[in-house]
C-alpha cells in the first residue's frame, strides 16, 4: 500500500498545487481542495504513473473517503480485485 499512498500523495500535490511533503495519510481532501473535478484528475494520473486502469465505479467509491490514507485503501482494494468481465 505504500507505494500506492506515495503515488497518491504526488498526484494529489500535482494536481491540487500543494507541496507533498505537507500531505500526510491523515490529511483531510477538502482542506487540500480536493473535489469530486480533482478527484477524477488524481485518479487518471495515479493510473498513468501505474500503467494501470482503474475498474469501472471507482470514482464512485472514492465518495466516502475523506483522508488521503481512506483513498490510499480504496485503491489499493480496486486494483487487487479481480477483472469484472465485460457485460
């Protein structure tokens, strides 16, 4: 997981203008001015630093998760879940 919350952190200070050294697992999204827009902007970057898609629905999820470590699990329980097949 820590390889995910350090990506996480590079994300969240590139996209929010925040110096990532200040962000630590227990710091509050909104209070780095992480909306639902720089939400989506953070997961499409963690993607592109993983080579990795995220499953569909993720974003959703991420709704409830109010500190970087909360997002930190969720995607680190979206990646290590199993491909759903396509409908």
């Amino acid at each position: 997981m820590k390889r995910i919350e350090e990506l996480l952190i590079a994300s969240i200070a590139e996209v929010c203008g925040v110096d990532a050294a200040t962000l630590r697992p227990d710091t509050l999204l909104e209070d780095v001015g992480v909306d639902s827009l720089a939400s989506a902007e953070v997961l499409v970057d963690v993607e592109i630093r993983l080579g990795r898609q995220l499953p569909t629905g993720t974003l959703r999820k991420l709704e409830s998760a109010q500190t970087v470590a909360d997002v930190a699990a969720l995607l680190e329980a979206a990646f290590e879940a199993p491909p759903q097949p396509a409908p």
